[in-house]
C-alpha cells in the first residue's frame, strides 16, 4: 500500500541516476558518441589519429588528468545516487505519515474536529511493503499524545512505533449547578461546553445520554467536567429493605416478599433471602420489585 506509490518514484531516481552517469562521463571525455564501436564519432576519430603520436608520449609522463576526470564522474555519479536513496526514503515516510494520519483520524470520536500530527524518526526506517496500522493497549485514547504501531509483515523491524498528537474539538458535559451525591441528573443539571477533549479528563462525558438519569456519585462543583466516573446507575433497591419477588415462567406466576442481601440499580441483579429462607437471584425492574425468569 505504501511501496505502491513510490515505484514511479524510483523508476525516475534510477532514470535520473543513469542521466547524471552519463553526462559525468561525457564531461570527461570517457564518451563522445555513438556512431562506431568506441563511441566516437568518424570526425574526432580521424582528429585522435592525428595526435595520437603527440599525445601518446604526453599521457605516460602525465596520466594524472585522466585519472582526475574518472574521479570526478565517480564523485558525481555517487551524488546523484545519494539524493535518490535520500528522495525515495523520503517518499516512504511522507506515505507513511499519511496513512497514519488517516488511521488515526478514522479511530477519533466521530463528533468534533480532529487534527492529527504525526511525528516520524529522524533516521529513515525500511520500507514498509504490507502496513497495518494499530493501537497498543487496551482501550487507547485517541486524544493527547499518542504511540500508533505498524505491523510490517515480512519486513525488518516487523512492528514498528511512532509518536503522534491528536487534538479532538468537540461538545463535552459539565455541572449547571452544584451537584449532591445522589442526584438524579436531568437537563436542567448539565450544561454543554465546546473544547479540546486532550486537555480534558480521558472518560469525559460527550453525550447526554452517558449523563441523563444517572445518579451522581459525589460532589461536583458548578462548571466542572462531569465524566462517566462522576456518576452510576440509579440505586433501585438498597440493601436490606424489604422487596417483592416475583417469578414469572411459562402458564404460572408467583409472588412473595424478601430482604435484599445487596443494593442494585436498575436492571441489576439481586440477591433476596425469601420468607421461607431460601436464597433467589432475581433483577430489579423497578424500585422494589425482584423479577425471576424460570
């Protein structure tokens, strides 16, 4: 997915190699034509043949020059080389980066604004052929700064990290008012506020439903964030109190009373210690009330 791209790319570099070989070469005298079996042309041939004897006698007491132009096409050959393996290592980070970016862009809360940064290493890495981005971790929050992995199947390093940065722009929840333990939360108890959820507590309540009905758990001041920690379920039935229990199954019905061994919110399981003193386990489906289905 990433090398795809960037076979154009190198196609060019050697192309671009090959070019910048030949015109040293030129430039040295190594290679002048095409028309005969030695690269010259019939012209500077005959124009050779004439100063052969001259030059013969010349270039054994002074093989120097000769020798510096083949220096020379070497060196510049070698630079051309070296900006290539430099553009294409380039190219294979900037794709990278880019699939990153979208990776993470997609794993981000699906309301707000999301900007990501991903910082790649200072020393260019392997080409990657076959990368499948993931999070480490269980849970990750793709807010703040962030470690994403890349699995490299059948390359070296096979599992690779890089640090990234997402900030998320979006409507978080936090007290209209001064909140009691125990409060039932409603609308006019929660206020919207709009702000990067990075610099915010990492469960940070983002919809009004994770809020509404629910019962806080301690104290929150007007103004503060209220995050899903801040708050549980309802209590339907405390501990100790004297409860209905009712088992329900196929053509019959039963109805008796018990103490509650447990406090449950709603929906939750309960354990009842009946008048007869058998143990049930049933679940609260409204306050008071332990249903068990046979």
């Amino acid at each position: 997915m990433v090398a795809a791209p960037l076979m154009a790319c190198r196609w060019f570099c050697e192309a671009h190699t090959k070019r910048a070989y030949g015109k040293a070469m030129s430039r040295t005298g190594t290679n002048l034509g095409s028309n005969s079996p030695d690269g010259t042309n019939t012209a500077v041939r005959r124009i050779r043949q004439h100063r052969i004897t001259a030059h013969t006698s010349h270039d054994r007491m002074n093989p120097a020059p000769t020798r510096r132009n083949a220096g020379i096409a070497l060196r510049l050959f070698a630079v051309a080389l070296f900006g290539c393996v430099a553009w294409t290592a380039q190219a294979d980070d900037t794709a990278m980066q880019q699939l990153l970016t979208e990776y993470l862009r997609s794993q981000a809360p699906a309301s707000g604004q999301v900007d990501v940064s991903v910082t790649m290493p200072a020393v260019a890495m392997p080409a990657c052929n076959s990368p499948r981005p993931f999070l480490p971790g269980r849970n990750p929050r793709i807010a703040g700064n962030i470690t994403v992995g890349v699995q490299c199947p059948g390359d070296r390093p096979a599992t690779r990290y890089f640090q990234a940065r997402v900030n998320v722009i979006s409507d978080y929840y936090v007290a209209a008012r001064d909140l009691m333990p125990g409060d039932v939360l409603g609308m006019n108890d929660i206020r919207r506020e709009q702000g990067d959820l990075s610099r915010l507590p990492g469960n940070v309540a983002t919809q009004p439903e994770a809020l509404l009905g629910m019962s806080v758990s301690r104290r929150v001041a007007a103004g503060r964030v209220l995050s899903e920690s801040t708050v549980h379920a309802p209590v339907a039935i405390k501990r100790g109190e004297l409860v209905r229990v009712v088992a329900v199954g196929p053509g019959f019905s039963i109805t008796t009373e018990g103490k509650a061994l447990n406090a449950a919110p709603l929906g939750g399981d309960v354990r009842v210690s009946t008048r007869e003193g058998s143990i049930v386990i049933g679940r609260s489906t409204n306050e008071n009330t332990v249903t068990i289905t046979r």
